[in-house]
C-alpha cells in the first residue's frame, strides 16, 4: 500500500493551496481518507477525513475553510486549503482505512507534505 502526496508549499497568510494523494494497493472506493497535520511540537490533528461513503468530518480550526474531495476513479484524494493562516503550517499526511475512526491507529498513511503559511 502506498500513499503519495504532493501539492505543499509556501504561501501567503490568505492563499490557497490543493493537496493531492494518490492511493495504490487497497480497494480505494472502499476505504475511508482523511488528512492530518503535525506542527512541531504539537499534537497530530484531524483536519479532515471523509468516508467511502461520503460522509465527511472537519477540525474545527478549518471549518468552512478546507474541503476534502476523492475522485474514486483516479484513487485521489485531495484537500483544498483557502483563506489559510500562519497557524496552519504544518506538515500534512493522508491517510486511508477501513472506517475514519480506525484510521489513527490501524490505517496506511502517507509520507507528508509541508504546508508553511506565512505572515
């Protein structure tokens, strides 16, 4: 199982950013995803995670700022980050699994993708 994503940057405190995972090796459409993110220092964070049926749950720091989307046919999974602030940088990591609440602790996930907004 692999999962490759892509799309970090740096950007300005109000931009916009999209990240991309592209899945390998599970049943993609059956599967949960979601985003996380880790600071330094800091707790790893639920940002945003949806379910194989489309059900969808947000952090609330990124609530009506961040979408998550999947495109099953490509095994995508993308976040779409507006209105960003400094206090979203972090690094960002998908992940997949079964249902969202077992994706923590028994889920693949990816590498990460560094996310700096600036001031």
């Amino acid at each position: 199982v692999q999962l490759q994503a892509s799309g970090g940057g740096l950007v300005q405190t109000g931009g916009s950013l999209r990240l991309s995972c592209a899945a390998s090796g599970i049943m993609f459409s059956r599967n949960a995803v979601a985003w996380y993110r880790q600071a330094p220092g800091k707790q790893r964070y639920l940002v945003a995670a949806m379910s194989s049926g489309g059900t969808t749950n947000y952090g609330d720091s990124v609530k009506g700022r961040f979408t998550i989307s999947r495109d099953n046919a490509k095994n995508t999974v993308y976040l779409q980050m507006n209105s960003l602030k400094p206090e979203d940088t972090a690094v960002y990591y998908c992940a997949a699994g079964p249902f969202i609440e077992t994706i923590p602790n028994r889920g693949y996930w990816g590498q990460g993708t560094q996310v700096t907004v600036s001031s």
